[in-house]
C-alpha cells in the first residue's frame, strides 16, 4: 500500500496510585505529548454505565482540543443509539470548533456481540439502563447517521423516520469542516459493513473480531469493497482503520502478564469483551521490533490507520518505548 501508515493512541481512564483516583489531567498531559510526538490520532472509547471509569467522550475531547494543535480526535468508538439526533449533533460540533476541524465522528452500535451472555453483559444492560431496547440499535444508528448530516447541512432541517422526527430545526452554527465532520463507521459485522458502505468514509474495525466473522481481515475488507459496488460507490475512498492491543516490553512474560492484568480489570466491558488468549493472538505483547513488523504486515492488508490500545497500567512507560524505539522505524 502507497503511504505512510498512520498511527494513534487510545485513551483509557486508569484508577492510579493507592487511592485509586482517576485523573483526567494524565490525559490531557499524554494527549499533548501525541501531538508533539508526530502521532496522526488520539482516540477515545465511549460508555453509558458500564463498570469502569468513563467521563464523557465528547466533554474531554473538547478539553483535548484545546491541549493539541496538529493531532486528530475521533470517537472510538461512540454508541450512537442511545443518543438523539439533535442533541449529538451539537455535541459534536462544538468539538469540531474547539478542534479548528481535527475531530472524526466514529459510530458504533455498543459492541459486545461476542460476550458469552448477551442478556446479561454489560453491553446489554447499557440499553436497559437507558430505557432503549437492544434490538433496536442499529435501526436508530442508522436513522442517527442520516438525521446528522440533514441537521449540519440544511437551512431548516427535518427527519421523518421510525425513532427520530422533528421539524425546521434551525441549526446553528454549521461545523467547522465542510460540508461536515467525517463519519465513520465501527463495527465488524456484514450490518455493519452495509452501514459503512452507505454512510461512511471510514471504516473502523478489530483484527480479531473481523477475522472471527469473516475468516480473515481481508476477507473482511474484500466484503466491504463489494458492499461499495452495490451502494454505487465503487471507486470513492474509504479510509480503512484498525486497532491493536499493544504491550510494548523487551520482557515478553512481563508484557504479556501486564496485559492480561489489565485486561482482567477491564470487566469485559471494551473490544467486545474477546477472551484475552484472542487479544494475545492477535495483538503485540512484547518487544518492539515485534511491534514495527506487526505494523508492516497490517499496511500490506490496505490498511491506512492503526490504532493502539496500550494495554498496561503504565501509560507514560509505553508512550516514552513507543516514541523512543517503535515510532522511528515506521
């Protein structure tokens, strides 16, 4: 694949030192140091009520936009479905303002379709703590993703669907980038990649879950090509995204016992709440020339991004190995 492959960090909120407080302004502080550092991304999760910590994603993103200059912000990624329409259009161009244009609207239904009991992981009962039925998700992301772009670009703008209506909504101002935001889509099913195919510029995907689905990433992405063909949007660019779980350490057990700490504490409540022997799978734990190689054989898939997710309660220790010993040789 022609080009640089783009690289970025997720952002995790992490409880630290012996009272176990969580301090945004660790990230604030690891955000300014992305932007220094010649990363392309900061990525942030999105949750309702699930069992760890979580600000709001678009409030700290607002904050990360004034602490950064150059680097990009997307969702990473939001669930849609349990919001209305209007509401996070203003949400997301306010950031989109903060940020002079560097921020990506990336959209998901809320993950989970691995957990092992879906009626009762925490990707379910997020539904049922707002009063939204599960089953309805993708039906209102989609009515969602068509009511934003009505709204950020019509003078007076109305939607009739089955979730969503409302009439001459005087929307002002109009985002920063035109004619809006960036729209990508998360996901790794085939629902998911029709959605892709029809709203979306972006696609932001897991190795591993689209490898389970399909039998292999370019599986996967050869499907969404198709599904393009048959949206008539054969030909038009489509960035393609992917995250790693990362461990970087010249010591392998320690990276992958960090790691698998970390992963325990996360309650199967991010990345679709995949058994950790998947993540040590399809994930680097371990030195960084591991890492650099890893790098390499995912551009040759066609892929443009990546996205890390540090899996280590040290997140100053693996940005100083990332910058010192990984990001040089990319």
């Amino acid at each position: 694949m022609a080009g640089k492959l783009e690289l970025g960090i997720c952002l995790f909120e992490l409880r630290s030192g012996e009272s176990q407080e969580v301090r945004p302004w660790d990230l604030l502080d690891a955000a300014e140091w992305a932007d220094k550092s010649g990363l392309e991304y900061l990525a942030l999760p999105d949750r309702v009520s699930r069992p760890v910590p979580r600000f709001d994603t678009l409030t700290l993103m607002a904050a990360l936009a004034l602490r950064t200059q150059r680097i990009r912000m997307k969702t990473h990624v939001f669930v849609t479905p349990l919001r209305h329409p209007i509401e996070l259009a203003r949400r997301i161009v306010t950031v989109d303002h903060l940020s002079k244009g560097r921020f990506i609207f990336a959209a998901g239904l809320g993950g989970g379709e691995r957990a092992r009991e879906a009626d009762t992981s925490v990707y379910h009962k997020e539904f049922v703590d707002v009063g939204i039925p599960r089953k309805e998700r993708g039906g209102r992301t989609n009515e969602i993703l068509a009511a934003l772009r009505i709204l950020w670009t019509e003078p007076l703008a109305s939607f009739r669907g089955k979730y969503f209506r409302f009439e001459n909504v005087t929307f002002e101002p109009k985002p920063f980038q035109k004619p809006h935001p960036p729209i990508w889509v998360g996901g790794n099913s085939e629902a998911a990649l029709r959605r892709t195919a029809r709203f979306a510029t972006g696609w932001a995907a897991s190795l591993e879950l689209a490898a389970y689905v399909f039998g292999s990433f370019p599986a996967a992405l050869s499907r969404l090509k198709a599904l393009m063909k048959e949206e008539k949007r054969e030909g038009e660019p489509m960035h393609v995204s992917v995250c790693l779980k990362v461990n970087i350490n010249p010591d392998v057990e320690k990276a992958k016992s960090e790691a698998e700490e970390f992963w325990k504490l996360q309650l199967s409540s991010i990345e679709g709440a995949m058994p950790f022997g998947v993540k040590k799978e399809y994930g680097v734990y371990g030195a960084p020339k591991e890492l650099v190689d890893r790098l390499e054989e995912i551009k040759s898939m066609g892929v443009n991004s990546v996205i890390l997710h540090l899996h280590s309660f040290d997140l100053k220790a693996q940005l100083r190995r990332l910058e010192k010993d990984v990001l040089p040789r990319i």
